[in-house]
C-alpha cells in the first residue's frame, strides 16, 4: 500500500474540463466567472495495492506470514473503487440572515421615532420552511450578503430563493385572494426591496407595488386608517406614494379616509400631509399642460383653485414642522465642521435613521413647491398672453421668490445633513475615522439625493456633491435604483 501524491487541487468541473483552478471556495473564480454553479471538491485518498515487487521479480514468502484475508481486501477495493461521496459545502444562510437583519432593521426609537423591519425576526422565526416571508427573506438577504461579497455564487441562490417567493406568494392569493396578511404583504415589500437592489429599471418593483395596491382594492382599505399602528404600515404607504409620485397615478389605497383620524399621531398627520401634496402635484402636473386642459378660461379657473389648494397644504406642513418632537427636528452642530463643508454649519438629529426618515419628509415638500412654482409661473404666462393683470397674478408673482427660497432651503438642509447620515461625522460635527454606516440608510437616502439632483434651485456643487455620494451607495453597496433614480427623479419634477 502506497501514497500516490496530492491529487489535483482543482474542482470537479475544472478537473473535468482539464483547465487550471485556483481551489477557492466555496466556489472556484472560474466557476463565477461563467456564473455557473460550482460542483464542489472531492479530496478522496487513493489506495494502491500490490502484489509483488517493483519490477516483476517474485521471491519466495517468508517462513510463517500469512496471507492476507481475501474479505479485507474485497472490503478495501470496494473502498478505493466506488464513488467518493461530496464533501460538505458552507451554507450561508445563517450569515446572510444575520447580515441582512444587522444591516436593514432598525428597532423603535424614544419619543416616537418607529423603526423598520422591526417585526421582521419574530415573523421570520414564526414563518414555515416553505412560506413565501421565509423565501423572500432569504432571496434579498442572499442578494445583499452577494454584494457585500461580490460573490456571483450568493447572488444566483438570490435568484432561486426569488423565484421560490414568487410561487409561494401566488400559492398564497389562490388559496384566499381576500385574506391580507402582514406576512404576505411583509414579503411583497421585501422583494420590492430585491427589485431596488438588483433593478435594471423601475418596472419589476412597480408590478409588485401595484400587487399591493390592487389587494388593498380588493378589501376597500385606506393606509391612512392605520399607518400608525405598525412600521410595515408606514413602509407600505412610503413605498406606495412614490409609485403614484413617479407614476402619476391616483391609488385608491391612498385616499384620505372619511372617517375621522387620529391626528395626534405625528405620522398620521405627516401622511395626511405627504397624501394631499400628491393629489396636488398630480393635479398640477394636468393644468399647466394648455393641451389638456381645454380653454384659457379654465385652465385659468384650475390654477387658481390649485394655487388654493397649495396654500392650505402649505399651512398644514408648516403646522406640522412646528409640532415635531425634538427627535424629528434638525439641530446646527456645535462642534468642529465636516472638511467638505467651506461655510455651511452641518445639521444633525438625535439618530442617523431620525434624519433619514426626515429627509423623505423633505423630499416631499421639494416636489411640493416645485408644483406650486410651476403654477405660478403658468398663471403669468397665460395672464400676460391675454394682457391681463389682475390681483392673484400680482400674488403669483409675490409667491414665486418664496417658492424658489424653500426650494433653495430644502436643498441646503439635505446637504447639510447628508454627512451626518451617511456616517462621516458625529452628532457633534466632529469627523469619524472610521463612518458609521447602516446599509438601510443607504438604502433610504438614494431618492433624496435624487432629489436634490434634480431640483433646479440646487447648486452645481450640492448637484455635484450629492451625484458623488450617489455613485458611492451605488458602487459600495450595490444598489442599483442609484442608478435609475436621478432621471426618475427629473420626470417627477418635469
């Protein structure tokens, strides 16, 4: 019995084809070069037997040894002739659970401040092998973990556990197209959130964003009846008003509900507020096309209105800003300033995903007085086409510079803000060593940056500022929507 040597380091594919491989694991670079599935390793101890010397030369047996048993041998050959079993890969499932859940759940905060994707553990714990939430999870923690590793081997088993999801979800609606629960909806979001990560375009998340709307349809429910129970809640209606933003449609789901609410839930009275800058923005959006409107006359009757309408929400927002706790309000830092910052003092809030939240609330009021601009700016252009100069064109244009300074203002706030959320500073100003950064912040700060690209009273250097930090939540964490969002961003304002 004799040892042969080392045996190819090579994978079975590799050794099959008789190409070089370089033995990584879990999967050889070849093998995620090609994106295919790496078979894996086979480390199997090859035995030789022989019977004789070297060189053919017999000699006599020695005096009292025995032969072998002719069992053992048999029992050997079977041994060095049948097939060698696999040897075990890595699962990375549990790694990429703890990843995704360490980096994209944030629990509830004092005074108010809800979290997101704080029920996911305990349903994910709850949930059956085979549930369209287990599978779900899975796909976008396997696509997260893929871009944290670069590894195309996480990202195909991403593709398989999505698919799984896709096929539970559709088991799920057939068996009770009418029974909502928060662990289907939960999982509808969560590949959404797959889409954002890995999109060549906006369109898969739109289909499962509308899914959600028309089974809110189904069952006639308002968002705004509950959005204070629950972060999911709140999620859903965050996601749902930028789909009818970038979509310009009007979702029932999102219709202000007639019975009565309750207001003194800060997010009930900001979602009453972000609800009635849609409707206007969607309304604008139609008037201030001459082509659609029919008639100077009425388009001019429509303006006005509008304008109306404007002035209330800005009321109501303004009634809002002022009633927010501490949390949700952004503080000037008193410490050393950012070393990007020339004479801008940088702001900061009590939690990096306070500020975040924040931020969206901005976004919305962007494209709020963006529209009301647009207004005023088509009330001149139609009051001077006919020669007519009366009161409320005298007002449209007192309105406009205001406009243009809140337009300029949130623009500010944001780029303030931005290097305290994306870790680079402390709540004191005082730059990191070492950024603090959360993957779901990332995550959530890729419209408002959009936005402050596309916003037309932002600077060169805020849009040159805010597309570098872009690119960098693009290239660092693998977000895709990074890509797609600043020209989404521009035919929301457009």
């Amino acid at each position: 019995m004799v040892f042969p040597g080392s045996l190819s380091s090579g994978c079975n594919r590799c050794r099959k084809r008789k190409i070089k491989c370089d033995g990584r694991r879990p999967a050889c670079r070849r093998c995620e070069l090609y994106r295919t599935t790496c078979p894996g390793y086979e480390r199997p101890l090859v035995v030789r037997f022989h019977a004789g010397l070297r060189g053919g030369v017999s000699r006599d047996p020695v005096v009292g040894a025995s032969s072998q048993p002719h069992h053992l041998i048999r029992r050997l050959s079977l041994l060095v002739n049948s097939n060698p079993t696999r040897q075990p890969q890595p699962s990375f499932e549990e790694e990429s659970i703890m990843y995704f859940m360490h980096e994209h759940c944030v629990q509830p905060g004092p005074d108010a401040v809800r979290g997101h994707l704080d029920f996911l553990q305990d349903m994910y714990q709850a949930s059956n092998h085979d549930s369209c939430l287990r599978q779900a999870t899975l796909a976008t923690a396997y696509m997260s973990l893929s871009r944290h590793y670069k590894s195309s081997t996480l990202y195909l088993t991403a593709r398989l556990h999505y698919g799984a999801a896709l096929r539970a979800i559709n088991r799920d609606l057939s068996a009770s197209p009418k029974a909502l629960k928060d662990e289907m909806l939960a999982s509808i979001m969560i590949l959404g959130m797959m889409e954002d990560i890995d999109c060549e375009g906006p369109k898969a998340k739109t289909i499962h964003m509308r899914g959600i709307s028309k089974l809110y349809d189904v069952i006639g429910h308002r968002l705004l009846s509950n959005i204070g129970e629950s972060s999911l809640n709140s999620w859903i209606f965050s996601e749902l008003q930028v789909l009818s933003f970038t979509g310009h449609n009007d979702l029932d789901c999102l219709a202000i509900p007639n019975a009565n609410l309750n207001t003194s839930n800060a997010t009930v009275r900001t979602g009453i507020v972000v609800t009635r800058i849609n409707q206007f923005s969607r309304l604008a959006k139609h008037i201030t096309v001459p082509e659609e409107v029919g008639g100077r006359d009425h388009q001019r009757d429509q303006l006005l209105s509008a304008m109306r309408q404007a002035i209330d929400i800005q009321l109501e927002a303004a009634q809002v800003a002022g009633s927010l706790l501490s949390p949700w309000r952004p503080q000037e830092t008193t410490g050393k300033r950012h070393a990007n910052a020339e004479s801008s003092p940088l702001f900061n809030y009590t939690s990096r995903w306070a500020a975040c939240v924040d931020s969206l609330f901005d976004v919305a009021l962007i494209l709020f007085f963006s529209r009301f601009l647009s207004c005023c700016r088509a009330l001149l252009q139609l009051d001077s086409s006919i020669g007519q100069s009366a009161p409320e064109t005298r007002l449209a244009e007192t309105w406009m510079p205001l406009a243009e300074a809140q337009l300029r203002r949130l623009a500010q706030v944001l780029c303030a803000t931005m290097p305290y959320m994306m870790g680079e500073v402390d709540e004191q100003g005082t730059p990191l060593t070492e950024p603090q950064q959360k993957a779901v912040v990332m995550y959530h700060l890729v419209w408002p940056l959009a936005i402050v690209i596309a916003n037309p009273q932002s600077t060169s250097q805020q849009v040159e500022d805010c597309q570098a930090r872009l690119n960098w939540i693009r290239d660092r964490h693998g977000i895709k929507l990074a890509s797609a969002a600043p020209d989404l961003a521009k035919d929301m304002m457009a």
